[in-house]
C-alpha cells in the first residue's frame, strides 16, 4: 500500500548506496531531526555533517520514493561534505579570514561579528578546492536571522560572499520557510486546512519564480471550490470502507479513526490519478487508504489500498 508520506511536493533521487543503513521507512526529516540534539544540519560540527551527508542517499532510498524531501535535505544532497586534511586551513583560520572580510567589504567590527552564531560546513565538491561555507546569524538558525554566508577557500584563493542580508531579496524557498512558520511544527499534526494552505503558498511562489520547483514531480494540496466537498469525500469513503471491507478482522471505525486528509488539487507526480481528489488515511500502523474523486459533484471511488497490500 503507498501510503502518502510526503505533504506536498515529491521528488525523485538519483540514489547511490551508503555506509550505513537506519530503520528501513524512517522519513529522511524525522531521522535528521534526531540525529544531533535536534540542531539544524549547519549547527553540527563538521564530522556530524560528514557522517550524515553518506547516510543519507541510503536513508532516502529506505524511506521510499514518497518520501518527503525538505528544501535543507535537497540543499545537503547539492553538495559533497568532507574533513579538512593538514593542507586546508583550520576551521578557526577561515573564521578569521571571513571576519577579515567583512570588516573590509561590508563594515562590519570585529566585536560585533564575535557575538553572532556562526556555522560551518567543509565542502569538496571540488576534491582539489575544497572550501569552507561559513554562515552567520543574528540568534537562532533560521532564515529571518541570516545575515551573511561566504565561502572561504582552504586552500587559497578569493572568498565569495554569497548572501548580505543588506541587499538580498529572499528566495522563494526563504519564503516557503517563514510561511511555514505559521504552521504546525510537526507536519504529522497538519490537518487538510494547514496542508492547503502551504499548498496555495507553494502555487503562489510559482507563479512569482518561475523557476521555483520548475523540474520537480509535486503536488500540490487545496481546497475544493465546486467540486466535492470535505464531508461528503469523507462519509463516501467511510461508507465504502465499511459495505466493501468491513466485518470480521476487516476494517471499522473503531480501529481504524481518520489519521490524515487532503484534497489534491495539481499533480505531476508518479502517482496514475487524475487530479481533483481527496485522500483519506484510516488507521495507524495498519491502515486503508482512500482515494475519492472530485470532479463531478457526486463523489466517485478512484482505488483504495488496504493493509494487504504491498507497502501497506
């Protein structure tokens, strides 16, 4: 059974084997958000990042091809993380070499640049220029407090700043950010309200950058205008549930409460369904899925996967 993990947008990898393998279907997001006291991926030190960045292909891989892929793990997968060796400049040096810079280029004072958070990752994309990215912050690690990001070379050459919180225009995924903000936290407890709402939120940012999500397979979540409303999908789901699957040892509404909700208005995924539909989850750990249609103004029965079957 393909239980929908992802919320709204779901991309395919190119994945490769790694060292070390977690519970088979553990999302990529809740892993990594477990993975070093619940601190953003560029809080950790940089072996932590090493160590992550090989797991993580294998962790997708196991999660399954639903698996929801966040803007910070597309930006992890974007890059090779490494060590530095005795011939790169420490981390401490590149710091300082940052500071340089931006007390020449921007005005900024030492004392003040000390009181800030600071990051880092070792990249080596390029195994001959690895290079350090350094990314400061004005209190927490979140976008609405980045003021600058640099890269630094380890091996010499010229720092590129990257982000001037000054002059930079957020980016469309900065935004989706902040949007989400206003959210749940835990995207577990989004009901279909909260998921159409980051859903019109994604449609907007398309339709402003053109470029934004522009070779991804998604979807994306709304609500209903003249099509079939919420509780009728829902009671037409559970009627069916109940004449087609229920009885002895099948499903009732007791063991099997609605878990999730939502109603697909674009689709470009994998998935075989013409959109408009609604999807409802039943149950937990077991569980039947629903897919109703709602294109016409009587809701129709699309498919539905029961514990039975594969993934389920």
């Amino acid at each position: 059974m393909r239980k929908m993990v992802a919320f709204f947008i779901t991309m395919s990898l190119l994945l490769v084997p790694s060292v070390r393998v977690c519970a088979e279907g553990t999302p990529p997001t809740s892993y990594m958000d477990s993975y070093y006291n619940g601190l953003p991926f560029r809080a950790w030190p940089i072996d932590k990042q090493y160590e992550f960045s090989k797991e993580l292909p294998q962790l997708i891989k196991s999660a399954g091809e639903e698996a929801y892929i966040t803007p910070s793990i597309e930006e992890i997968l974007s890059h090779r993380y490494g060590l530095p060796t005795n011939a790169d400049i420490t981390q401490d040096q590149a710091q300082n070499a940052a500071m340089e810079y931006l007390v020449d280029n921007v005005n900024e004072t030492v004392d003040k640049l000390k009181g800030f958070t600071w990051t880092y990752s070792f990249y080596v994309d390029n195994e001959e220029r690895p290079e350090w990215l350094i990314t400061i912050y004005d209190g927490i690690y979140i976008a609405s407090n980045r003021l600058y990001r640099l890269t630094v070379p380890a091996r010499g050459g010229m720092i590129t700043l990257l982000y001037n919180h000054n002059t930079a225009e957020p980016t469309p995924e900065e935004i989706l950010e902040q949007f989400s903000l206003s959210l749940p936290q835990d995207r577990e407890d989004w009901g279909y309200l909260d998921k159409a709402a980051y859903g019109y939120k994604v449609a907007e940012l398309m339709e402003l950058y053109p470029e934004f999500k522009k070779d991804q397979a998604f979807i994306i979540y709304g609500l209903p205008s003249e099509e079939v409303p919420y509780e009728d999908a829902l009671a037409f789901a559970a009627e069916t549930l109940r004449n087609e699957y229920g009885g002895e040892n099948g499903w009732n509404e007791t063991a099997y409460t609605l878990q999730s909700a939502e109603f697909v208005r674009v689709s470009h995924s994998k998935d075989p369904l013409t959109p408009p539909y609604w999807s409802f989850v039943f149950g937990a750990d077991t569980f039947y899925q629903v897919y109703v249609s709602a294109e016409s103004e009587q809701p129709t029965l699309l498919i539905v996967y029961t514990p039975s079957d594969k993934n389920g």
